[in-house]
C-alpha cells in the first residue's frame, strides 16, 4: 500500500512539475561600465534619427541575495536596446537556466491593450464647470480606436464633446515600466552575490571631431580634440567608467528585438461626427490659429529689490572631462580619467587631444581635367594642408576618424570659421593631408593644346599657374592616370609621382606666373 501511495506521488509530481521559481528583482546596477564603438553608419550622432544603429558593451556589477535551487532574476534597467543573446552573466557558484528579455514597454497604448476585456473607468471634465466624473465601462477595443461598453451603451473614447479619460485600477502583470532582462538561474546554496551582467546593445553612439586654430605665422596651429558621445536610448547610464573604441570593427548583421511602444490616436473619429464635423485637422487647425493670435499680446514683468546691488559673476565652469588613450589590439581605446554619466537622449563632448603648435606645409594642389578645348579653363586650386603624425612636427598621437573645422584670427583677434574637412584614421608617424577650401588668388588655367587618335591617344596639356597673392606659393599638379598603358611621353619639367599619379611642383613668388607643358599617351 505504502509502495504504490509512493508511485503515485513521484507521478502526481511528474504532472505538477517543479515548483515555481520565486523571482528576484535587481532595480538597478551598483556600478556600470559602457564602451562604445564607432559606426560608420553614421555621419553626425548628435543627429536626432539614426534608430537601429550605434553599437556598445554594457558591463554591469548588481548585488542581489539568491535563495537555494531554481530562481527567476529579474534584472531592470538594461539598455532598450538590448541585444539580448549576447548577454553573460557571472559571480555565482551556480548556472543559468533560460533568459528573457521583457521588450513590451508600459505606455498609455499598450496598457490600453493589455486591458482590453477589463473594466476601467472613465473621466469625463465639465469644460464649464471644472466637475469631474466617473463612469464604470468594459474596454471593448484599443488603443487603434479606443471603443468602451456602458451597461449595453457603445461609444467611442472622445467623442462626447467633453475632455474624457481613461482609469486603471491595476498596472496589467505582463508590461513593465523600463526594459528588463529575466534570468532562471540555480544555485545549490543560498546567499548574497555580486553579479557582472554584460550584453551588447544599439543606440549608443561616438565620432571625433577636431578644432584646428591656425596660427599666425601661417606655419602651425593648435589642435583640439574632442568626442562626442551619444546615447539616443531611453535609459541611461549614472557615474559610468566611459570609453569609446576608434578603429573600423567588423560586424555580422543580425535581427534585434526593440521594446514595444504602441501609440494611441487620440483624435475622436478622423471621418468627422456630430462634434467635429470637419474631422479633428480642422479643430487642430483652429487651435493653431489662436495660439498665433496670442503671439502679438504684450507681457510686462516688473521686479522688485530692496536695494540696487551688483549681481556676483557665476563661477566658472569645471573643465571638461578628458580621456587617455591606450591599445586595444589593433584598435585605439579612449577612456575616460573620471567617471561620467551618459543620459538618456543626451550627447556630451570628452576632450582627449591638446596639441598647442602643430607644423604643417601649405601646398596649392589642381587636378587636371579632360576638357579638350584648345581654349584655357580657369579654375581655383585647393589650399591642402600638409602633416606628418610625428613627435617633431608636435603631434605624435593615433587620429581617429571625424571632422576638422579651421579658424583662424580676424584683425580684432576673434575666431574665425574658414573651413572643414574630414580626416580619416591616421596612426602615428603616418603624413597626412587636410583641405580648407579653394583659393581664388591662385588659379590655374587648364588647356588641351593637342590631341592625336587611334589605337592609342595622345594629348598635349598646357596649364599654366597664377598667384595673384602677396605670398609665396607651392602650386602643385596633379594627372590623374586616364585608360591603360597611361605614360608621360614629354614635359617641360621632371615630374614625380603620389599614389601612382604624375604631379608637378611649381613655386611662385607673389605676382609671379609660370607655365607647365606635357604629352601623355593611353590605350582607351
């Protein structure tokens, strides 16, 4: 008797199963790390949309207190943007079951949703009174056309003539009120742990960007470098060891579940009804039209003191934080010397590069083109300034890739904007160039002299070079290689090469002029 009572209880548990896992809930990391990657993707990350992009590594530290066998850890205030099969956690003598990401987010649409079939209440206010009622209703439908059952009575969420609401008695048990990651985790022992959670998510974003103060000797400037940071996400990220990654990161694309966030219309029917007759476009119409009028209506403020006193000057700001580079590999990391917060929907700016006196040539540069009239083409040259990334020429630091703006100082010693360029990725000890603009007191007219045809074509350039500046100038030009077997078969002065193209390198005095003459033969 007692063998088979047993046989039915080891069956009985079979059906029933484990006993449920009690959950553990972490609100929050004691500490935080993120380091961010570069995306090419995008241009500007203080931009407002580039949702689906920006890559990062969330590193976490969360203490909790497990209790002995299986656990659901419920671990809130991961990254919205969560890639969920990356994340790892670890700092427990125990292993990890399952895990889920929560994605469906609270919001008024979703907790329309989630409750339809429930009874809620509604509010509607007396636009002339100020009185507030409730109504008991069953929500029939939402939030796409939020319909509502009084007792056998049907209608539609606004369409009363009076402001009307919605309200909950509960929040539904399945949504959440920020993104959170579940973990089933088992442990043979209980006690408190220190857990590190790390995942990789989207939203988060970086880019260098320079400013370079050209000096007046014409001959230097001083470099500043800064990055920004960004983080369009909707969770943020408090006193955070911060670093960001320079360097072009290899990727696999892959399918990322966002969280879920329904929008309700709020408007009564679209079509028009007996309150809105011309549908709700023309009642948001007229409440534009009125806001406008209150524009030109005077308002006057009047301030009152004691007595007239001088207003102390605010103190100044703290300095911005700045990060140290170090080696990752064959990438550059930049960390941040103190900790930061990255905010939700913020972008911040980290200084990492103070360069006081750069040197640098100025070269005049024209490439040529295929005009194939005898007649001159005046064109402007570019004003190309000249680097080598090296300790004496006063830099000596890995570049990452971002933008330059130029300024240099007016006669009252004022910046001035005169340019930008972009700048790529430059190692140390590498040369490397940036363009300002084109220069209208050095021109280059650009002529075909000459032009034979068949198997292989011959054509004869004359580009003559002007500087109609008060300085000496390097001029320098520039062939590009046009079809195959392309080859120099005469010239007035030797030429040189740069990434395989012919070029050549005139200097003129101010005033001064100076003529250049070659053949150069292709097979097209």
């Amino acid at each position: 008797m007692r063998r088979a009572l047993a046989i039915w209880a080891a069956l009985l548990a079979l059906l029933i199963g484990p006993p449920a896992a009690a959950d553990v809930v972490s609100q929050g990391p004691a500490s935080v790390a993120v380091t961010i990657y570069r995306d090419d993707a995008i241009p500007d990350p203080a931009a407002a949309h580039w949702n689906g992009y920006g890559l990062a590594m969330i590193s976490e530290t969360r203490d909790v207190v497990l209790p002995a066998g299986d656990t659901r850890l419920v671990l809130e205030g991961v990254a919205d943007g969560i890639i969920a099969q990356t994340a790892s956690l670890a700092g427990f003598p125990g292993r990890v079951l399952e895990q889920n990401f929560d994605y469906e987010v609270l919001s008024p649409a979703t907790l329309i949703e989630h409750s339809v079939g429930r009874e809620v209440e509604v509010r509607r206010t007396n636009p002339r009174t100020g009185k507030a009622t409730l109504e008991p209703a069953l929500l029939r439908s939402g939030p796409d056309g939020v319909v509502l059952d009084y007792g056998g009575r049907v209608e539609a969420l606004g369409c009363s003539g009076d402001p009307e609401g919605l309200v909950f008695a509960s929040v539904p048990a399945d949504l959440t009120g920020k993104p959170t990651l579940s973990i089933r985790v088992h442990v043979d022992k209980a006690g408190a742990y220190r857990l590190r959670l790390a995942y990789m998510t989207i939203g988060l974003a970086w880019k260098a960007a320079y400013v370079a103060r050209l000096a007046p000797d014409g001959q230097s400037l001083e470099l500043v470098g800064w990055i920004t940071l960004a983080n369009h996400g909707e969770v943020g990220y408090a006193g955070a060891a911060a670093s960001v990654v320079a360097g072009r990161l290899a990727r696999n694309a892959i399918r990322i579940v966002s969280p879920l966030v329904l929008r309700r219309e709020s408007a009564c029917w679209p079509q028009g009804n007996s309150h809105h007759p011309y549908g709700i476009h023309r009642y948001v119409a007229e409440l534009e039209r009125r806001m406008y009028r209150l524009e030109g209506v005077p308002i006057a403020v009047t301030a009152f003191s004691a007595q007239a006193r001088a207003i102390p000057m605010p103190p100044p700001p703290p300095p911005p934080p700045r990060a140290t580079q170090s080696d990752l590999g064959d990438y550059k990391l930049y960390t941040l010397d103190e900790p930061t917060t990255v905010a939700a929907r913020q972008t911040k700016q980290v200084a990492f590069l103070s360069q006081p006196k750069v040197a640098f040539d100025t070269v005049q540069t024209y490439r040529t083109n295929e005009y194939e009239g005898t007649a001159p083409v005046i064109q402007s040259t570019v004003t190309t300034l000249r680097f080598d990334n090296t300790v004496a020429k006063g830099l000596g630091r890995s570049l990452p890739a971002g933008s330059v703006a130029f300024m240099a100082s007016s006669p009252e010693g004022a910046d001035r904007f005169i340019g930008a360029h972009d700048v790529r990725d430059v190692p140390t000890g590498e040369p490397f160039e940036l363009e300002i603009g084109r220069s209208h007191e050095v021109t280059v007219g650009d002529a075909t002299v000459s032009r034979t045809g068949g198997a292989q074509t011959s054509i004869g350039k004359e580009v003559t070079a002007v500087n109609a500046s008060r300085l000496p100038k390097t001029v320098e030009i520039r062939q590009p290689q046009l079809g195959r077997s392309f080859h120099i078969t005469a010239e007035s002065s030797p030429h040189g090469l740069k990434s395989g193209d012919p070029i050549w390198r005139l200097t003129l005095a101010p005033g001064a002029t100076a003529t250049l003459t070659y053949t150069y033969a292709s097979t097209r």
